[in-house]
C-alpha cells in the first residue's frame, strides 16, 4: 500500500471531495473515549477513497478519530506493522550487501 500511495502529499487532498463523509457531522468521526465508532466506519465503509483517507492518515500522523475507516489503535497497528516490515527489508538488503 505505501508504494501504491506515494504520490500523496500533504497538500493534495482532492480525493477529500469524493468522500461520503462531506458535509457528515466531524464529531461523529471523533466520538469520545469508549463510545462506539460503528456509525462513523458505516460511513467509510462503502467510501470510494476510503485507502486514500486512511493513507493520508498514517502518512500524517493522525492520532484521533476515525479515518479511512479505521480508529487510532487500528492505524497504531498498521504503523508498527510497516516500521516492522521497513526494518526486516533494511536487514536483508544489509545482509545481501
């Protein structure tokens, strides 16, 4: 996914106005601590740039609420999940070196 996502910058977020979420109330996207996200990730759910939120997301640093369908410790997971696959590449291209 990062390769496919690479062309995303910080600045370019013109897939924000295919979201299904425009014009949704924010607060739904983050709801207090312990209330349900079921409602908000009902709205990403059938999202046609529900990759591309999530991306800029994890690409940003997004700590709170629900993006690309997904909460804070769902995104805390694919980061380590990428930090662990970037170590475990960088290993082995050392070790074909």
């Amino acid at each position: 996914m990062e390769i496919f996502f690479a062309h995303l910058s910080a600045g370019d977020r013109t897939w924000q106005t295919r979201a299904n979420c425009l014009g949704v109330d924010p607060d739904l996207f983050f709801p207090e601590r312990g209330a349900s996200t079921k409602e908000a990730k009902g709205v990403c759910r059938g999202c046609e740039v529900r990759l591309e939120c999530l991306e800029y997301a994890l690409q940003n640093g997004e700590k709170f609420g629900i993006w690309g369908g997904l909460s804070e410790r769902e995104r805390r997971r694919i980061r380590r999940q990428r930090a662990i696959a970037r170590r475990a590449a960088e290993a082995a291209r050392q070790a074909t070196a």
